[in-house]
C-alpha cells in the first residue's frame, strides 16, 4: 500500500513539474515602442515578474495559466499560454490615460488629456537621451521655459546654478518629490547675473537614474501648494520599479580635450515580504575636472584700470606679463566637481487599505573653482612687499627687495601674481515618511518631511592685507597673514507636515482637503577671525560675528477644492487657501480652471485664473554681507549688502520685506486629432505685485550715516511676463525597418516688463536687464527619434532666440545682444545583448559658441560704432566699452552677466548600462 502511494505521489509530481512551461516576450504599446516596467502576472497566483529597460520579460507558468498584463496608462489585458513560448503583447491606451498626472489637482488623478492644466510630462529614457550629466542641465534641453547656464567665475555659484521658469527666477518655481516639498539651497544669489537676490532648490543633485518621470506644471499654483508656485511646479517622480537593476558606466570630455568626466550609477530594487511592498535604490557617484575657456586679455584696458597702481609703471609693462599670461592667469569655465548621491524610494503595505511609502536622499559635492587672477600690477608688491614671499613667480621686473611702511625688507623673489581658489563643499538632504489609504471612502494621506542644504567654503592662496597693528606694534596680517581661509557658509532645513484628504463622492463630484505646517531654519555660519577681520581674505571675505547667526519662523496653511463634471465634457475645478506666516502674517488665495472636451474627445479647451503669493525666503531677510564684486570700469571692489532689520536699513528708512502678489491667467488649446498626433497650444499672463529685488548698488557715503556702497532688498517693482508655449509631437512614423517620432517644443515671450512708474533708484537698467531679457525672449527644440533593429537615434535642435542686456556703466546709447543661436545635440543607442545597452552623445556637434555684439540705440549710439577715432587709451570708444563689460576680454565669449548656454563647446558622452 506504501509502494502505491508512493508511485502516486511520484506521478503527480513529475506531471506537475511536466505542466511548468518557461516562457519569454515582450511588451510593446500600439506603435511597437517596448514598455518597461509593465506587470506581468500569472492569473490566481503571485508568481510575475516585470519588463526590463527593453520589455522583455522572463517567467515560469503551468502550461494552461492565464498572463494578467498592465502597465500604468494602458488597458490591462489577458493572454493565453496554450502551450506558448515566447510571445509579443501590445498593450491599448487605456481610456485616454496617456499619462497619469497628479501635479497641478488636489483631488484624485485624471490623465493628462482630460487635464485643464498644461503639464509637461518626460521620462526617465527622454532625460537620458540628453546626454547631459546633471538633472538640470537635461531639463535645459528639454523644457523649452526653462533655463540655466553656469556664470563664468562662480564662487558659490558653481555648487549649483541659477534655473528658472518663463523668466522670473529660480525662487518663483516649486520643487517636489513625489509630491512633496523639496527644501531650498541655502545659498542666496548675490552676484550680477542671471537668478540675482533669489534661491532655489539644489535639483542638479538630484540622480537622473532615480527618477521615474518628471511632471512640469506650466500654470501658478500657490493655491494648491503654497509659496514659491507663482511660475509653475515640477514634481520628481522617483522609481517604483524593485524587479529590475542595472549598472551604468559613464565617461565623457570637451572637444578642447578638458572638462574630462568619469561616473558610475547603480539603480535597483527588492521586494519586501511577500508582495507587501517595494524599495527601489540609486548610487551615483562622479568627477568632473576643470574646463577652462578664459579670454585674451587685452592690454590697454589692463593700462587704463590698473596702470596707476605702480609709480613709473608703463604700458609695454603690462604687454610683458600679458606676453607670457595672454588671458591673465584666469581660470573660468566649468570647475572640477566631484559628487556622490544616494536616494531610496518605497512603500511597504500595513493593511488592506494603508501604504506607509517612504524616500530619502542625500547628496554631497566638492567644487575647487577659482577668484579672479590678482596680476602683478593689480595687487601691485610696491604696496604689499611681502607677496614676494607668499607668491615666488617668473616676473624680471620683480626681483628686487622692498620696504613696507615698518621699514621690512623683502625679496620680490620675481613675484607674478596670485589666484584665489574657491573651494566649495555641499551637503543636501530631504526624507519623507507618510501613510495614506482609505478610511470610509475617502483617501488619506498624512506625511512628515525633512530636508535641508549646508555649504561651507575655503579660500587658499590668497591672504589677508589688513593694516592691523599688534600691541608690539607688527601687523596682525599682511606678511604675517595666513593663507587659507575658512569664511563659513550658510545652511537652511525645514521640517513640514501634510495631512490631505479627497474623495470622488460621484461620478460627477470630487473634493479635497488639506493643511501644511512648516517650520524653516536659516543659519549664517560665522567664519573664522582672518577671513573677516579688517578687509579680510582677498577674493572672498568671511561672514563677520554680527552678521551670523540663526533665523527661523513658521507657517500654517489650509486649503479645500473641488472638481465637477458639469457634464462629460465640462469640467471645472476649484481651491481656496489661507496661510499664515509668524513673520509677515496672512494672506488669501484662489484658483479656478476649467477644460471643454468635444468632437470625441480629440480636442480640449482650458483655461485657469488664480492668484498667488511668494514668501520673502530667510535668505532674503536676513543675509547680511560684504563681497568681492566686479564692477565695470572699476575691476574687483568691496560692496555691501544690508538686510532689511538691520540698524542701517533703519537709518536708510527701508521697509521691511513683504509677501509678493501674483495673479495668472492661462488658456489653452490641446488636440489629439489622430492617433500617433497630439498639439496643446497654451498663452499665459503672469501679473506680480511688490515683486522682491535685490537692488543695484547705491553710494550712500555722502549721507552722513557713515555708510559706503550698499545694496538691500525691497518689494520694489510690480511686472508683467506673458507669453505662448507650443508642444507637439507625432510618433510611430513607419519609415523603412524602423519607426520615427518628431517632436517640436516652443516658448515665446510676448512681455517681461515692469508696470510701476516708480524710477530707477533701486533697480537701474543693469538690475531690470537681468531680471526681463537675461534669458532668450524665444526658446525652441526639435526633435527626433528613430527606432530601428537594436538601435535608437536621437537628434535635438535647440534654438537659443535672442537676448538683451544693458551692463553697468556701459554707455546709455548702447546695449548688448546675444545673437541668436542652434545648439545640435546627437545621440545613439546600441542594445547589443538584452542586458547592455551602449549610448553615445555628441553634445553640441557644430561646435557652436555664445556670441554677443553691440547694437545702437539711436544714431548717438551708431556713431560710437563707427567711429574709428583712437582715444586716450589707444583704442576706439567701442573698443573701450567691449573692454568694460568684459573684464578688459577676461570673460569675452559670454560677457559677465550670463549668456544663453554652455561656452565649453562640443562634448562627448559614452555610457554603458548593464541589465541585471
């Protein structure tokens, strides 16, 4: 009786393993494009799997299962083995949801089609594509508004770069992790370029293989978000994907043969318990080594700013140093960077209705950049003799000895100049924790969040002349100085919490509710004695005791909205707010908007109007400095800015800061007449009252109030930015063996102006060029993907329209324009196994560089063009103003107010990325 039962066993066992049939596929939308991601499920069981990078998969199923297969967007569908191997299935778009889109609405989620709101929305695979090693530079190739460009001599700009949307700064756009607040930067924009007096959130230290998708919100949405949504919201939306990991290998280099880079990232997964939930990881670490472009400096210009410096010193002594240094010892261009970033993502199931999710992501960057060269005739060693000692060089003319007013004696020890370096180190953090699920009916979402960005900086070989005695009567600093210098830094975290609550209550009904309770905390790290006292460390001073410190405050906000389906193709939607800040008090908000759908769906009608507020940031009431300022005509000098509850402000009568006051009105047309074509037109006219500027700088050493050159912030100005965005795409082109996909995206600015009348004591026209026409008035990109066999092209064109810009002192019949420009990038991807994929760029192919010129604004200003009359100088009138704006041609490609994109020139990338 055992042996039979025995025998049955066996039987049994061999038949099922017999029924267990391997099976392999693919997953592909309608136009044959892969779908990675997608589930892949047999029915009734827990056995599945996911689609890799390419949509393939690989399962073991009884060979009569059922296949479940979904994808996010599409309709879920059902396959029959039967005894099948290997097969190819096409997911349908699912109910018009081309996109899931959850930014911009507070009640639960329609598609991007039905939305009454422009929304951008791009993947992972798109940002890739770029070429472009950070996250913000990939969106500067692919986000038509949106801008940023590093500035030619960076200091704590070169830890990250000023971004903006439509042109009205990096302080106006709202950053979110999957759907939630990202902390700002801590540094504060003080120099004369682009992004002035604003912060923004550190995004270029977000890793690109961490996220998932990105979600623009082209429309104001303080609202629904709160401060800082005056220009739009982007919401990062990280990786779910636990079933899949890859490795990728980066390397790239400048067509000058510098600027070399070397990176590696790791992005994978696991599942936690048993279906229960999911955690996704990246690890991206690189270096970036410094690129360099510095112009030829012209000698003239050197004459005529620095020729005085040094008694008897003649024009043929400035040739004889520029003949051995032709750009001046300068170093500007892109510095070396290193970084590593760390990110996870989950979610962990609790109940049968209750997710706790949870992300959070550190990131750490070492900028070495450097100050300005200080020639031998700039910091001349007549009046500092000791630099001999600090700084031996190869000057014949230096090689002497040299008295101070102590009566030491010094050896020039041919003493050639010195150049401040820069040195930058950042540490940014955010973590969020939440539990959301359904209790009765409505959605539940309850989150804490965390985050925060500290940057502290070092400056060697430089040194402090302060003529400070002793009590033995030696000076303090000068040849007794150090020549590393700790000037501190500024740090900023936050702390928020959300409690949001929706449900649809019918088919026609959804509502929402929500609050936010935020704490922010600003600190102005003190640096150390030598980088302060007197003038300081040459190059950059450090934060003084009276002008550090720590600086909080916090703020409730609570809003409610709704969305009615008035019938199946009208749709408006509605949220109010109330916020509260312990500085400055309450302020009041509201949104409306509305889409018609008609002739089947195929084309939209949207419009919105709401108003909005931004909150002066800490940064902006309480930052306090000196700096190092290049100012035209006068080289580097020592400038002041004043905070607005200071006692200087109050001598000078300045008002505190307030919230500023935004209206927006957007309509829009979207269309969608075939299947592989969509288009959405959309104009937009932003209106923002008592708008925060940093203001020009103004001498007030005539008042009497014992003051010098100073600049504050005040809400000084009320504007107007209106203009058109354009997006339309066409996919799935069949042409030969593989299929096509074009796609045009356009930002064209009809007005960026003031609307006040009240002058232009606080901001002149150098401050309103950087504020209105700093970026291009017009923006395009066009581009174009072929599929074919194992390869996948990409072209992108991005045309950079014009830019205007009135420098400081610079004459007031003249401006500068930057010529417009088509920036073409080239990119290729060769799947050689299911499990490498090989991509190459070619950033920039046609080597294209910023150019700018001179243009008249009336027959004054044409005549100064002409003119080929020699001044006093040695140069024409126009060569004069071309030194002036340049640094005497210091930073002669892209002038030092900003410029519309790279100046490094052509750049390769190779990458590859390992599936496993």
């Amino acid at each position: 009786m055992l042996k039979t039962k025995l025998c049955f066993l066996l039987t049994l066992i061999c038949g099922v393993m017999y029924a267990q049939t391997k099976i392999s596929g693919k997953v592909v939308d309608s136009t044959n494009e892969p779908l990675p991601g997608a589930s892949v499920v047999e029915k009734g069981t827990s056995n599945g799997t996911s689609t890799n990078f390419d949509g393939l998969f690989e399962l073991t199923v009884a060979d009569n299962a059922t296949l479940v297969v979904s994808f996010t967007g599409y309709e879920t569908t059902e396959v029959s083995v039967n005894g099948k191997t290997n097969f190819t299935i096409v997911l349908k778009d699912g109910v018009q949801l081309d996109e899931v889109v959850i930014t911009g609405s507070r009640t639960p989620v329609r598609s991007n089609i039905a939305s009454p709101l422009p929304i951008d929305i791009v993947g992972v695979k798109e940002l890739q594509s770029t070429g472009q090693a950070t996250f913000d530079k990939t969106l500067q190739y692919k986000i038509p508004s949106f801008n940023t460009v590093q500035t030619p001599v960076n200091d704590a700009t070169s830890l990250l770069d000023p971004y903006e949307i439509r042109n009205l700064g990096p302080s106006r756009t709202l950053i979110l992790i999957n759907g939630k607040r990202k902390n700002l930067s801590s540094l504060l924009y003080t120099q004369t370029s682009p992004g002035r007096g604003e912060t923004g959130a550190d995004i270029s230290g977000i890793p690109i293989d961490a996220i998932k998708t990105i979600q623009v919100l082209r429309d104001g949405a303080s609202a629904q978000y709160g401060s800082d949504a005056i220009a739009g919201v982007m919401n990062v939306i990280l990786k779910d994907d636990y079933a899949n990991s890859s490795a990728t290998f980066r390397a790239g280099i400048t067509g000058e043969g510098d600027g070399e880079m070397i990176g590696v990232s790791i992005n994978g997964g696991d599942e936690i318990g048993d279906d229960k939930g999911f955690i996704n990881y990246t690890i991206d670490v690189s270096k970036t080594a410094l690129a360099n472009r510095p112009g030829t400096v012209n000698a003239e210009g050197e004459f005529a700013d620095f020729g005085g410096a040094r008694p008897g010193e003649t024009l043929a002594d400035v040739r004889e140093f520029l003949s051995r240094r032709p750009d001046a010892g300068n170093i500007n261009g892109s510095p070396e960077t290193s970084a590593a970033k760390f990110l996870i993502n989950g979610s962990f199931k609790t109940a049968k209705d209750k997710d706790l999710y949870f992300n959070a992501a550190y990131v750490y960057k070492k900028v070495n950049s450097f100050a300005n060269y200080r020639t031998p005739y700039w910091r001349d060693i007549q009046d500092f003799p000791y630099l001999g000692l600090f700084f031996p060089g190869a000057n014949p003319t230096n090689t002497g000895t040299y008295t101070d007013a102590l009566g030491t004696s010094f050896n020039g020890n041919g003493y050639d100049g010195y150049l401040p370096t820069f040195e930058g180190d950042l540490a940014d953090y955010n973590a969020t924790l939440g539990l959301k699920g359904k209790i009765n009916g409505w959605n539940t979402d309850a989150s804490i969040t965390v985050g925060g960005n500290r940057q502290t900086y070092l400056v060697n070989n430089s040194h402090n002349r302060a003529e400070i005695l002793d009590a033995n009567g030696e000076y303090v600093y000068r040849q007794n100085s150090p020549i590393s210098f700790q000037p501190g830094g500024t740090a900023f975290n936050h702390i928020v919490g959300n409690i949001d609550i929706s449900k649809i209550i019918n088919d026609k009904l959804s509502f929402a509710i929500g609050t936010e309770v935020r704490g922010e905390f600003f600190d102005i790290l003190e640096g150390q004695l030598s980088s302060y006292e007197g003038i300081g460390a040459d190059s950059f001073a450090g934060n003084r005791p009276e002008n550090s410190g720590e600086f909080s405050r916090y703020n409730i906000g609570g809003y409610v909205s709704a969305s009615f389906d008035a019938t199946e193709d009208l749709l408006f939607e509605g949220t109010l707010r109330a916020e509260n800040y312990s500085d400055f008090g309450t302020t009041f908000v509201w949104k409306a908007s509305s889409r018609y759908k008609f002739l089947d769906d195929k084309y939209t009608l949207r419009a919105s109007v709401s108003t909005g507020f931004r909150a002066p940031t800490l940064h902006q009431i309480y930052t306090q400095k000196s700096q190092f300022s290049f100012v035209a005509g006068q080289g580097i000098q020592v400038v002041g800015l004043v905070n607005n509850v200071s006692p200087q402000a109050r001598q000078l009568g300045v008002p505190k800061l307030k919230a500023e006051e935004s209206t927006n009105f957007t309509v829009g047309f979207g269309a969608k007449p075939i299947k592989n074509l969509s288009f959405t037109v959309d104009y937009y006219n932003i209106q923002i009252d008592d708008r925060i500027v940093l203001g020009n700088e103004i001498d007030f050493s005539g008042t009497g109030l014992g003051l010098g050159t100073l600049s504050f912030f005040s809400n000084a100005i009320d504007t107007r930015t209106s203009g058109i965005d354009v997006v339309i795409g066409y996919k799935g082109i069949e042409l030969g063996e593989g299929k096509l996909g074009l796609n045009l995206s356009g930002n064209y600015t009809i007005e960026n102006e003031r609307t006040d009348n009240n002058g232009s004591l606080l901001v002149d026209q150098t401050q309103e060029s950087l504020l209105f026409t700093s970026r291009p008035q017009t923006k395009w990109i066009l581009g174009a993907n072929y599929t074919v066999n194992k390869f996948d092209f990409n072209i992108g064109n991005t045309y950079f329209g014009k830019t205007t810009f009135h420098q400081a002192g610079l004459d007031s019949n003249l401006r500068t324009e930057f010529i417009p420009k088509i920036v073409t990038d080239l990119g290729i991807n060769y799947n050689a196994t299911k499990n490498i994929t090989i991509a190459a760029n070619i950033n920039n192919i046609f080597n294209v560089l910023p150019e700018w010129e001179f243009v008249a604004e009336n027959q004054t200003g044409q005549d100064i063009i002409n003119s080929t009359a020699i001044t006093a100088t040695g140069l024409t009138q126009i060569q004069n103003e071309a030194n002036l704006i340049t640094f005497n041609q210091r930073y002669s490609q892209m002038t030092y107010d900003g410029y519309h994109f790279s100046q490094l020139g052509t750049l390769f990338n190779l990458s590859v990325n390992y599936r496993f």
